[in-house]
C-alpha cells in the first residue's frame, strides 16, 4: 500500500516501473556526475476530479497511465540536472502544471547505476541504489525524502555479539569476533525541501560515511554500528533533519575456521535479523 505525506487518500492511482536512460553522449558530464543517467520511477496522482471513474466508470478527467509513462520518458529529455531528487521534483512540477484536474503528484525514483569502465564504456553498478521521494500539491512541495538501498558490507573481523538473555529458546553461541555480513536501506529527510537537490552530493557523502563508519570501529552489536552511523550523518550533514536505517543479519554460516587467521564460510540460512533505528535532530 501506499502512503502520502499530506495524509490520507480516498483515491490514487498512477504508473509504477517506467524506466528511462538519459545518455550524455558527448561525454560532457559536471565532476562527481555520470554520463548515464537511469531511473525507474513511479507516479501517483490523486483528486476529486477522478472520483467518478471509480463510482460510475466517468473517465472524462483521467490522464491514462500509458500517458503518464510517456510523460515520464520524454520529460527526462528535458532534465538538464543529475540527482534524482530534482529529477523527482521536475516530473511532479511539470506533471502538476500541464494537468489542473491533478491536485496532487508523488514521485518515486530508484537509481539504475551504471559505473564507468573506461572512457566510453560502463557496466551495471551497485547493488547500491540511491533513492528519492518527493509530493507535491497546488500549495506546494510536500514531501522531500532521499535513500541509498541495498548497501552489502562485509567486516573480517572486530564485530563481537555477546552477553544477551539466555534461556530455553537460546541456541546462539556468544562470538567475540565475527566475520560480520550485513544489508543495509537507509532514507533520510530534509530540514527543508529546497535542500534536497544537491547534485548528489548528500548521497555520496552517506555512502562515503557508511563505508568508513562500518570499517572504523569493533562493534558490540549491528544495533551499535547503525546508531554509530546515523549519529555521524547527523553531525556532518545539517540539512539532515532525521535519518531511518535498517540492517539486515546476513552474517555467514561457518564451515570452519583456524582461530581467528582464516575461516570457510557460507550463505546464512533464510531467517534473518532485522534491526531499525531511528534518528532526528
């Protein structure tokens, strides 16, 4: 299901995985930016004027979704910018303004990174993916919300897990030095809409801040990492109001080890450890 920042909606409806690849073919790209631009984005539009649609079959208002998907393609053609979140804005602006029946627009966008591999060439990137979110309405910008998902981190060490409730259901030995595997989806919002077009610059410093944060320090616990990481967001980047991650426990099954020199490690099973946190200034 799907949630607006404005609050409850009787109706909505929109497109969801239109894909769309901007190419700088020319390769003139500003520092930090990519020639290859791709999204899958989804929109969402909701007003009175398409209430009757669902009561009596009344499409005389409707924008049809295979338009909206136009819509989204060839608009892209018209985004000189290179982070999603202005990408985001954009499409909800110009969406807004050619449809006065629509009073409000949520646009979705996921990253598709393609990374560099030599001067004309580039291969599928990530898993990484960075994400935005924007709502706007008649009143203006509502909603302006970013994320990186899919982060994969792998520690060969300095990560311990111990001195937690033991009783008839506990089956978990106590580890003082974990190979550590973890997933982690973060998503932040601004202190003001208007603050999140940064060029991507707010998401690579995250991303930047994640790797080091993770690397930097033996943890008691994956709680302990993510609140050592969202804490740190919060200190470098103040047009951060809040900041949500969840980690996953993907920590490897082991095969066999040699103290802690070398070990042979596998997939871990299926269930797995889900932590969230929360931070806000």
């Amino acid at each position: 299901m799907n949630t607006f920042a404005s609050g409850w909606k009787r109706n909505y409806y929109g497109k969801g995985d239109v894909t769309a690849y901007r190419l700088q073919r020319d390769g003139r790209t500003p520092d930090g930016t990519s020639a290859v631009f791709g999204a899958t984005v989804k929109m969402l539009v909701y007003g009175d004027a398409f209430w009757p649609t669902y009561t009596t079959g009344d499409n005389t208002g409707l924008i049809a979704t295979d338009s909206m998907k136009n819509f989204i393609q060839r608009q892209t053609m018209a985004f000189a910018g290179h982070d999603l979140e202005a990408y985001s804005l954009f499409l909800a602006e110009t969406f807004l303004a050619r449809y006065p029946q629509v009073e409000g627009v949520q646009v979705s966008a996921v990253q598709v990174p393609y990374a560099t591999r030599g001067t004309w060439s580039f291969a599928p990137g990530g898993p990484e993916q960075a994400t935005a979110r924007v709502e706007v309405t008649r009143a203006g910008v509502i909603e302006a919300t970013s994320g990186i998902r899919g982060f994969r981190l792998l520690r060969l060490g300095g990560s311990a897990f111990t001195g937690f409730v033991r009783d008839e259901y506990t089956t978990l030995p106590e580890i003082a030095n974990r190979p550590l595997h973890m997933w982690l989806d973060l998503e932040w919002d601004y202190t003001s809409p208007m603050a999140a077009s940064s060029e991507g610059t707010v998401s690579r410093t995250i991303a930047r801040l994640t790797h080091d944060v993770f690397d930097a320090f033996s943890s008691g616990s994956i709680q302990q990492v993510i609140h050592q990481l969202g804490t740190r967001i919060l200190e470098e980047l103040p047009s951060i109001a809040a900041v949500h991650l969840e980690a996953n426990n993907r920590t490897w099954d082991t095969i066999a080890e040699d103290g802690d020199t070398v070990g042979v490690y596998t997939e871990a099973r299926p269930p797995y450890g889900c932590l969230g946190l929360s931070l806000k200034r």
